[in-house]
C-alpha cells in the first residue's frame, strides 16, 4: 500500500511539472496570437483603429488589421473572436445593440449601462474616451448668423425659412425629428428633402437646404464654414468613443487595457473633429493621419 502511494504521489509530482511546464506554454501562445483590430467603414473608425492597432504593436504585440467592416457585422464578430478589438461609442451599445435608451443619461451612466450590458455577450469594454460623436443638427455659419440662430430653440422658431436636408431616415426615426418636435415644438420647416447622407455637406454649401443632421466630430464642423447648433435641452444622449473588446483577448494580452486607456485619455471631441478634418476635408490618408496623431500625442 505504501508503495503505491509512493507511486501515485510521484505520478502526481510528474503531471505538476508538466502542468506547469505546458500551462505557462499555452498562455505563452495565447499572447503571441495576433490581436485582431477592427473597424467600421467610416474614416473615424478607421482612423481610431489604426491609432489602436499603433498603441498595441508599441506594446510589442502583433497586430492584424481588419477595416472596413459592416456596422451590422462588427459587433458579433467580436463576439464570435474573428474581431478582437474596436472603436464603437457607448450610445451606439446602449441604444442600436442593447435597446435602451439613452435620453437624458449621462456620459459616465451611457459607459456603464454598455459595460455592463455586453458582459454576457463575452464582451467588455475599457475606459470610454472624452471625445463625443453624438447626433445633432449643422447651418452654414452665413445662415445660422443671417437668422440668428444658435441652438435648436431659435432653429424652430425659424423652422418656416429653413430647407432641411435629411438622409432618408431623420425624419423617421423616434430618435430623431419626432423627437425634436416632441421636446422642442414642431419643426415646421419651409422643405424637407431627402440626399445622400455623404452629400448633406455639399447640399448647405450649395446653398439648397439651411440645416442637415450631422455627428457632432464630423472634419466639416472644424472648418469655420458650418455652425454645430446647441441641443439646449439635452434630447440626444453622449456618444463617447469607447473600445469594445472580446474578453478572452483581453485576459490573453494584458497589457492591451493600459495601452488602449492611454490613447483615449487624449481622444477629445475637439482632437476626433480634427482627425477627421484632416481625412474628410483635407484629403490625407487616414494611416498617415493616425500615425502623426500617436508620435505626437503618445509616442
């Protein structure tokens, strides 16, 4: 008996080393695994995926990247693993993948509510950045000074001289001007045409419509030609850039948390219109971009 108890302690000391040997082994080859960096197929997502995909390279990881992926796709690939990591906004988790809404809640309660809500999806996500690409509504500086008009209080008032340029749905959705005439009184606008959602720009600056729904960091707002009118009562909730990430990469490469936090520490609102001025505006290469932006802002 004692014998076999010697035996069976020695075979237990046995496969405690190769467990130890093996086990170090695999988390090695977890980490090794490239990181799998992904993006939209908008120029700010493209850029802010390549400004990560610097961060984690920097970091001695290597990286694959991904771009260009349907909005519709992006987030379950993710969960699947075929993405690893990419630059979504807590209001897009809160309200178009956990249908929530996201009215009157803060920026601090938006990140929660997504943190939490993707946890049971194998998903997580890190420190949201200050950078806030919510909804809202643009003149031309000429119309907006011609008419007075600052916020979406005076924008009503003036409704009746105004040509709206919509995308097909702004009129629609309950998000949008339904919304605006709930809380701020019926937008009675003088036309409401519909145009290309990449054309809008194009059509104020052409003089044939006075306001258009925009995202908050479009490059355009950057340039003294458009005016970002206030929503001074609040009806459409923060949009902060916040990495989304699946959770089994995140425990297989731990330095990705500290480096990605780095990064959107310094992804203002201000630095994301810039970004995007820069590609949309300017015409420059989103990589170039992005790789100017972390040798000054991180390197």
């Amino acid at each position: 008996m004692r014998f076999k108890k010697i035996v069976a302690l020695s075979l237990l000391s046995i496969a405690g080393l190769l467990a130890g040997t093996i086990m170090p082994a695999v988390a090695s080859a977890a980490s090794n695994k490239p990181i799998i960096v992904g993006s939209k197929n908008v120029s700010e997502s493209k850029t802010v995926s390549e400004i990560y995909a610097l961060a984690l390279e920097h970091e001695g990881y290597k990286v694959t990247r991904k771009p260009n992926i349907s909005n519709n796709v992006i987030f379950s690939a993710t969960q699947k693993g075929e993405v690893d990591v990419y630059p979504d906004y807590t209001g897009t988790i809160v309200e178009a993948y956990l249908k929530k809404k996201g009215t009157g809640k803060s920026a601090s309660q938006m990140a929660k509510l997504a943190h939490d809500g993707i946890q049971k999806d194998g998903l997580t996500t890190f420190k949201y950045a200050p950078g806030d690409n919510r909804q809202g509504v643009a003149m031309p500086t000429k119309d907006a000074k011609k008419y007075h008009i600052t916020n979406l209080s005076e924008l009503q008032k003036n409704a009746k001289k105004i040509n709206f340029a919509s995308q097909g749905e702004f009129e629609k959705r309950a998000d949008a001007l339904p919304e605006m005439n709930k809380v701020y009184g019926k937008f009675d606008f003088k036309s409401i045409k519909d145009y290309d959602v990449n054309l809008l720009y194009k059509i104020m600056e052409q003089g044939k419509a006075q306001a258009a729904p925009v995202s908050t960091t479009d490059g355009q707002l950057a340039t003294s030609k458009f005016t970002l009118l206030k929503d001074n009562k609040n009806i459409w909730p923060p949009y902060n850039l916040v990495p989304v990430v699946n959770k089994k990469a995140a425990k297989s490469h731990p330095k990705m948390e500290q480096a990605l936090n780095k990064v959107d520490a310094k992804l203002t609102t201000k630095q994301l219109t810039d970004l995007n001025k820069k590609v949309n505006v300017d015409g420059q290469n989103y990589k170039a971009v992005a790789k100017n932006w972390y040798n000054q802002n991180i390197k």
